[in-house]
C-alpha cells in the first residue's frame, strides 16, 4: 500500500461519528592472579597530543582447557562514515569515540579489558567489572561526541541577530557536556575500584572496543540435553535484534552528520537560517546517544550470555575471548587463526557432543452482572459502543493499515493519478475524533493503537487476558497482570514507530520534488536522517517487545522454549468505578486504599488528556504536511510535528498502562483471594 492507500483508509475514517468505536593445549597470556603476581602497574605510552594511553606487560603464557571459545575474526567492517576520501567503519568510529578529545581535562591511562580483569576471581566479580568496563567505554564515548559538539558549535560564524541563539544553545551543549564529564569520572573509579587497582594508581580508561559485529551464541547445540538459565533464552532472541538496530542507527548517524553539513554550509551561504542547524545538531546528538546506549547493552547482554552459559569457572583470558576481539597489543594474546583447529574440553565437558561456546563471529462492551461491593468498570456512555467493522470483527479504528515495506513507486516519486495530478497528502489519521466526547476519544484512541495490523515477523502466541491468568495458576496474580499490561503496551509502541517509519519514507517525493516547491537537497537529507532515525526506534522497541513477551511467558508459567505469549486484550481507557464506601472500614480507611482511591480518578482523567493531545499533535502535523506540500512550510517544522505526535501517543499509551495497572493493584485489593480468573478479569476489563 502506497500514500494513496493511506488516503483512502483515512477517508473511511471520515465517516465515523461519536458512536463508533582445538586438539592440543594452546599458550596464551596468563594473568597475574593465576600467576601468583600482583596487578602491573600501568606504564604510560601516549600517543601525541594525550588522547590515547596503554598498558604493556610482559606476556606470559599459561596451559589452558582445551575448547576454550576464541574469537577468530574481526567484524563490524560496514562503511560509517566519509572522512575527506577515506571511509570509516563503525569500529574505527568507536575506537575514536574511546580517546580523549584535545583539550579534556579528563585523565587516564589506557587499560585492556583482560588487565582490568587480571586481579579478580568469580564469576559474580567478572560480571561487574566487564560490565564497568562497558559503562566506562559508553560514558567515554559520550563525553566525547558532546566534546565534538561543543567545539563544532564554537567554531559557527553566526550571522548579525543570531549570536543569541547561539548562545543559549551552547550554553545547553556545555551543561550537557559537563554532566558527561561526571559520569566518565564515576564510571572510572567505579571500574578502578571493582579491578582492585592500587588506590595509588592512575584512573583506567579503555585500551577495548565493545564488540559491534555478529555474535554467534551457539544456543541450540549448548542447551540441547541441559536447562538453559532464564537469561540466555532472551539474550540469545535478542541479541540479533540488537545487531540489526546498532547497524540501523550507525546509519542514522551518518545521515544525521551529512544532514548537519549541509544544514552548515547552507546557513554559511545565506541560504538557511540557524534554526535549521541547531535542530540538526540536536538531531545528530540524540543519534550518537542512542547508537552509544545500543552499542553498550549489546556488550552488556555478551557477557551476561558468555558467563551464564559456561557455567563453569572461566578465566580472564577465556573470557575475554568469549567477549571480544582484542588488539594485537603487548600482553595480549596472539589468537588462533579461523582454520586453526581447537582441541576438545578434557576436563569440564558440555553436556553436548559437539557442541559449542559462544563466540563472536563475522563480519466486549456488555457488562456482566456485578456482586453488591465489587470495583466495576463504568458503563460506556451508549455512543462508546463501537462499530462493527465491513472488514474486519474489530470495531473501525482511525488508523490506516501501511504496508511493512514501501514499493518502488512509493520509494521513488509519488503516484499519479489517471490524469497525471499528484495525490493529496495524507490527511489527518483521527479526523473523527476531533469533535468526539472526552470518554470516546480515549476509547477509540485505545482501541486503534491496540490493534495488531502491523507486528514483527513471527509476533508470538496470541493470549486474551483471562487466558493468561487461567495458565497462571494462582501465583502473583498482580505482577502478571502488570506482565500483560506491558507487553500490551510494547506491542502497540512498535507499531506507532513502524507507521512513524512508514510516513516518514512516503514524504520523501515530496520533499524531492520541485512541484512542491523544494529545492530538494537539503530537505530530502534531514529527512532521510529522520527516517533512518526512525527505523532504528522501531528495531530498539521489537527488543523492549520481545523482554517483555519473555517476561509475562515466565510470569503465566507458559514454556520458553516455544514461541512467547503476546497479548490480545485491549486494556480499558474509561471512568472505573472504585465502590468504595461499600468496603470494610480496614480496607477502606487503609492508606494503600486511600492512595489508591485518590489515583485511579486522576488516572482515568490523564487518559482523556493524553488522547486529546494525541488528536491535536495529529492535526498539526497534517496542517503542516498541507504547507509542506505548497512550499510554505520547512522540513523541519514538519519533521517537528511529526516527532511531536509521536511522543504524545507514546504518552499515551504510558498513561492507559499506568491506569490499567492501578485498576489492578485495587481489584487484587478488595476482591477476595481466590476470586475466578473470569471474575477478576471482569472487574480489570470490557469483555468481549
């Protein structure tokens, strides 16, 4: 489907009114722990200008267990970024990210991840300083694109009249910056302190670079006639997400970089004004953050994964290997080449033959009778009662169906129609609830943003809210519902970010084309900046999807190795009836009650707020696209709207969560315990 079947859905739309609804042992270095030294004292070689600092130590060897996981290639060689005439690949960014920008007044001297862990023992105390260690090269790394901003910022020859917004906004850069600074200095005595270095000894900083390429988690073969540990299922389903995502969002950072660029040079020449650049840089910068924040968790889940599935006492050497590759540095180990063959374990075995470790790799609307004193739903006012739908058993939603992936004519230019006349742009998503009661507008809201149209491949096995707590079996009743709740809410942000995704690709014609008054560069890289941007919110929310999906499977004792449960149950987004003078005076008067009395109102009131919004964000960013169209608006007050909307309807949904939850806390509350799962969820729910 292509814009012109978005207008059309939105077209029907118009119509709804208030009622509708190896073989032999291998050398490697053995660490001062294992040798019965103690930690090296770090011996400093700068490079020039101080921004990269490391550790030599002689390189002893030690005999290890064969079978040891290695890393045997480099990965993550995909082009990031065009420096002059030299491209440079996501590693190479991230190993600039790891030095010390000119001019920082940030100390440190330059340590491996294996030296970091020469001092430590235990698998508990492995995990925390490899973890500190990622936290130090994430906070680095941020420290040191603000620094880039900071001094990019600096170096703008503004025109007459623009100096002060110039300055309030470096003023903002810098307080930004100095916050980064704190946290590159926490994070470097919180891993000098869980290394165990000598009080005495310089703060560390990072000689590694988190690993960014393919990881190969062998799940299958090293859990076939063993338990697998809760934790490695999920890490092994999303690790390949977040592989994705890191790739995704490199690609936003580079588009958002070019996007400055020309944002630069055009307000240079006169062309485009300071606004434009500043909105870019902020653009840029929240990329750089995000790739960062992914970049660091895929390492964090690496290492989470490695030691949980050994299972066995591994060493710092061993456990490097499982996690990165290292430089070829003194005091590092020389590792095998990809054809050299690696014994089989003598000692330790895996429970499966040939199996392998972990490794990196390559490159319802009618309500049921109630008893007297039981918390309801509110009846819906008799205009909530939705609509059957001609297409469908769900009621008419205003939301447009789009398809997952464009077609060649939508990716190339806009579709004409029989008469050659470029279509309209598409109009408002929620042009009926414009004019629709509070009550109904939060309804309908909910009801089109909880309609699964648009999932990941292979979503899960669908499970209505009653069945969930049927499976349950009597456990804790409130954190599974709070289980369901979430994932309800994870399923229907993943498909607010794909039509995001979808809308921002339709715009690109537009923002090409001359007849729409454009001149075409400068507007199609911003937005393809957006939409690359937007493509990797969407894989980061099908990770945030699946850890919930495995969460509320555990909580509803459903197997985990089979596909996970996703919810189907729309939550409820009207008044709710608390019945509170009809309880005990011990649970009535009960502060917990009392909270909870005093909330649930407030809540239900924020969602009708919250969709209000939602209904006028959309109608804006359709005003603009409308001035976009005729050359009277900019890509940025459009791209700005579009954002807009966006937070708004994930606000959204983060308020019918929060209200759906406290319904909850209060039913488990006055209800008594071993109440039917049919009762309670009539109590939580519409049933349909």
């Amino acid at each position: 489907m292509h814009v012109t079947g978005l207008i059309l859905s939105c077209l029907l739309l118009c119509q709804v009114s208030d009622s509708a609804a190896p073989t032999g042992p291998i050398a490697r270095p053995q660490s001062p722990l294992m040798s019965g030294e103690t930690a090296p004292s770090p011996s400093p070689a700068a490079e020039e200008g101080g921004v990269r600092q490391t550790i030599e130590s002689p390189p002893t060897t030690e005999q290890i267990p064969p079978g040891e996981p290695l890393v045997i290639e480099d990965a993550g060689t995909a082009v990031f970024a065009e420096v002059g005439q030299r491209s440079v690949t996501l590693p190479e960014m991230l190993d600039q990210a790891a030095t010390l920008p000119a001019g920082s007044k940030l100390t440190g001297r330059g340590v491996t991840l294996l030296q970091a862990l020469s001092a430590v023992r235990g698998h508990q105390k492995q995990l925390d300083v490899t973890h500190g260690y990622w936290r130090l090269a994430a906070s680095l790394a941020v420290y040191h694109f603000g620094f880039q901003q900071v001094e990019r910022m600096r170096q703008l020859q503004v025109r007459p009249g623009d100096e002060m917004i110039l300055r309030t906004a470096l003023a903002s850069a810098t307080a930004a910056l100095r916050e980064a600074e704190l946290s590159v200095v926490a994070a470097q005595h919180q891993l000098a302190e869980a290394s165990l270095f000598p009080a005495t000894a310089p703060l560390p900083l990072p000689a590694d670079q988190p690993h960014v390429g393919t990881y190969h988690t062998h799940f299958q073969e090293l859990f076939s006639t063993r338990t697998a540990p809760l934790k490695t299922r999920l890490i092994s389903r999303t690790l390949p997400i977040r592989r994705e995502a890191i790739d995704a969002r490199a690609a936003a950072v580079r588009a958002a970089e070019e996007a400055l660029t020309a944002a630069e040079e055009s307000y240079q020449v006169g062309q485009g004004d300071l606004q434009a650049v500043l909105s870019c840089t902020a653009h840029l910068a929240r990329q750089q953050r995000e790739l960062i924040g992914l970049v660091e968790a895929y390492n964090h889940d690496i290492v989470d994964y490695a030691v949980a599935a050994t299972g066995v006492p591994t060493s710092g050497p061993a456990l490097v290997a499982m996690l990165i590759k290292p430089k070829h540095a003194a005091g590092q180990a020389i590792l095998p080449k990809p054809d050299q063959a690696v014994p089989k374990r003598t000692t330790n075995p895996l429970p499966a033959s040939g199996a392998k470790e972990p490794t990196v790799a390559r490159p319802q609307d009618q309500q049921p009778p109630k008893t007297e004193g039981e918390p309801t739903l509110a009846p819906p006012p008799e205009e909530t009662k939705p609509v059957e739908s001609p297409m469908s058993e769900r009621p008419v939603v205003p939301v447009p169906a789009v398809p997952s992936k464009p077609t060649p004519r939508t990716a190339d230019k806009p579709p004409a129609d029989a008469q050659g006349a470029l279509p309209a742009v598409q109009p408002s998503l929620y042009p009926a609830l414009v004019t629709a009661t509070p009550p109904v507008r939060a309804k309908q809201l909910a009801l089109a943003l909880h309609w699964d149209r648009d999932l990941p491949e292979e979503p899960g096995r669908p499970i209505e809210l009653v069945d969930c707590l049927r499976a349950e079996g009597g456990g804790d009743r409130q954190a599974t519902i709070h289980a369901y709740w979430l994932a309800r809410q994870r399923a229907a942000e993943y498909q607010v970010l794909a039509l995001e995704s979808e809308w921002l690709e339709s715009l690109v014609p537009m923002a090409s084309g001359e007849q729409f008054g454009h001149s075409g560069s400068g507007s199609v890289l911003r937005l393809r900046a957006a939409s690359l941007g937007s493509k990797a919110d969407r894989l980061a929310a099908h990770v945030a999807l699946v850890e919930s999906q495995f969460e509320l499977t555990r909580r509803a004792a459903q197997p985990l190795d089979s596909a996970w449960l996703l919810p189907t149950t729309a939550p409820h987004s009207g008044p709710y009836e608390l019945k509170l003078d009809a309880q005990p005076d011990e649970v009535a008067q009960s502060w917990s009650m009392r909270r909870l009395a005093a909330m649930i109102p407030t809540l239900a009131k924020s969602v009708q707020d919250h969709a209000t919004a939602v209904v006028e964000a959309d109608t804006a960013r359709a005003t603009v696209t409308g001035g976009f169209q005729t050359g009277t608006q900019s890509i940025g007050c459009l791209l700005d709207r579009t954002a807009r909307q966006t937070d708004r309807t994930l606000a959204f949904l983060q308020s019918l969560t929060d209200y759906n939850m406290a319904i909850a806390e209060y039913a488990l509350a006055v209800l008594p315990q071993n109440v039917s799962s049919d009762k309670l969820v009539e109590t939580l729910v519409v049933v349909q």
